[in-house]
C-alpha cells in the first residue's frame, strides 16, 4: 500500500523538449551590458545603441548585440573572442541551474525533459557561464566566425527572433518530440515570436517577467530568483501535482517554499476626453493568494 507522497511511476515516460532562453532568463542582467563594462563602454551608451536599433527595426528582437558586434565601429574593432568567455564568468546567473538541469532529466518518474538552451546571446557566453551546469552540445546561441586572432569576421547563425523559431523546429525533428511536447521559458520580446509559435501548436509556454508584452502571451508566469520556480507550472500543468506534492519534491532537494503568491493583473488604459493617457493595474479580487517565496505564479 502505497502512502504519503510518492514520486515513482509505473507509467511509461513522457518524453517533452524544455527550451530555455538565457538572458534575464536564467540570469539577472544582458550580456551586452556585462561586455561594455569589460571594454569600458558605458551601459548608457550601449542602451542607446540597442534602443536605437529597436526603435527602427534595424535587427530581429534580441539581435542587437551581434548587429553590434558585427557593424559598430566601436565594439566590431575592440572585441575578441576571449571577452565572450569573460562575459560568461562574470553574468550573475539565477540558483540552481544545474540542480533544474537534474530535475528535468531524470529528476521526476515517468517523465523526461530534455533541456535545451535558445538564445540570441553569443554561445561562447553561454557556455562559459553554464560550464558544468548543461552540456554545451545542448547550448544554442548565436554563432560567429573569427580570424586566427580572435576578431569577429561574420556571422554564422543568429538564434533571434525567428531564428529561435527555426532553432526550435529542428530540435523538435530532431528529437523527434511532438508539438504539444514542447515547453519554453522566456522573459522578453525577442521571445515573442518563438512563445506565438509554440501555443500556436498546443505546446506550453512560461514567462519569467512582468512585461506586459510577454505575460500576456504566455500560457503561465513565473517571478523568482532562483532557476527552480519554472519547475511550479511544470509540475502543476504538465505532470498535474498539486500544491502539497510540489512542496514535498522541492523539500525532497532541499528547498523549502516560504512564499508562493499568485495574483492576477489586468491592464487598463483608460482614455480622459481632454487629458493625458494613464495606465492603472488592477489586481483581480478573484485570484487565490498562495505564498512562495520570491516567486510568483499566475
């Protein structure tokens, strides 16, 4: 007789595609910041670049920094390849990420995810900053082409804006895992496209931000410091534990949930005749609040 909560499973394994963004994702700042401060660019100045560049669609979401590292002056005649791997040790990255690599591995009975990371950041950051945490096989950035000292010639392959989408796909048949199979984790517009794509299909999409743009897209949103608050709507939606088994599996790791608040926002614009537009947000008076902490589901 079986009692209390049991985590094994008779039941053949599910196999499902886990696809990951990486900045602001899986860590706490961009990776086009953290290269400026090496070479002594100002964090402003980059803004201003990035913003420029979005402002007139110059790049695909998330492309602005290999757009700069390919055709501004500044950044193309500085940057070596070395400085990718630099930027790599020192990105603050969210706890946990290869405790959630684990997980999703072999971490829940019945059940395999296979883990792949999607970004438009350059790999070489990637992978540098994921060593030991995820293979780098299983790493998908953008990709460059570099002379024999290590300055950037071309571009190779960028995993932005549709790219991403296209990175997906061949995942997908590669692996040979079924649309509704498919779970991504994302935090900006440059995850617009993909998340679009992969509703479109009946698969499962997560937000790990507030933006509104994005939010609103996403089957499911996620705020937490640590890597593991993605597990909540994973385990909720696709594996369908409640609230007391999630617990438990997480106490089993070692983590403890403090706070677990789920709270519904919806936006308004309202429109006065003769005065300037405001933008209010108001919590729904319907939604459970439940407490986990740091990290918020909706």
């Amino acid at each position: 007789m079986r009692t209390g909560v049991i985590f094994m499973s008779d039941k053949p394994t599910r196999r499902y595609l886990f696809a990951s963004d990486f900045d602001q994702t899986l860590t706490f700042n961009d990776s086009g910041y953290v290269l400026s401060e090496i070479l002594g660019i100002s964090t402003e100045e980059y803004q201003r670049k990035a913003t420029g560049m979005a402002r007139l669609n110059l790049v695909q979401q998330g492309a602005e920094l290999a757009y700069l590292l390919l055709h501004d002056p500044e950044f193309r005649s500085r940057v070596r390849k070395h400085h990718l791997y630099e930027v790599g040790k020192l990105i603050r990255l969210k706890d946990n990420i290869r405790l959630l690599y684990e997980i999703l591995d072999s971490g829940v009975a019945g059940y395999h995810f296979d883990f792949r990371i999607l970004s438009a950041a350059p790999v070489e950051v990637i992978q540098s900053a994921l060593e030991g945490m995820v293979p780098t096989e299983y790493i998908h950035g953008t990709q460059f082409r570099y002379s024999s000292s290590g300055e950037i010639e071309t571009l190779v392959r960028s995993t932005a804006g549709y790219g991403k989408v296209a990175a997906l796909d061949e995942l997908q048949k590669t692996l040979q895992i079924g649309p509704d199979h498919i779970i991504y984790v994302g935090d900006g517009s440059s995850d617009i496209h993909v998340m679009l794509h992969v509703n479109g299909r009946d698969g499962f999409t997560v937000a790990v931000s507030e933006s509104k743009h994005i939010a609103e897209i996403a089957n499911r949103t996620v705020l937490g410091t640590n890597a593991l608050a993605t597990l909540a709507p994973i385990l909720e939606k696709i594996v369908q534990w409640d609230r007391l088994q999630i617990r438990a599996f997480l106490e089993s790791h070692g983590l403890l949930i403090q706070e677990w608040d789920r709270v519904r926002t919806d936006w308004l614009t309202l429109r006065p005749a003769t005065t300037e537009w405001s933008q209010v947000a108001i919590p729904d008076p319907r939604a459970k609040g439940l407490q986990e902490p740091s990290s918020q589901v909706s």
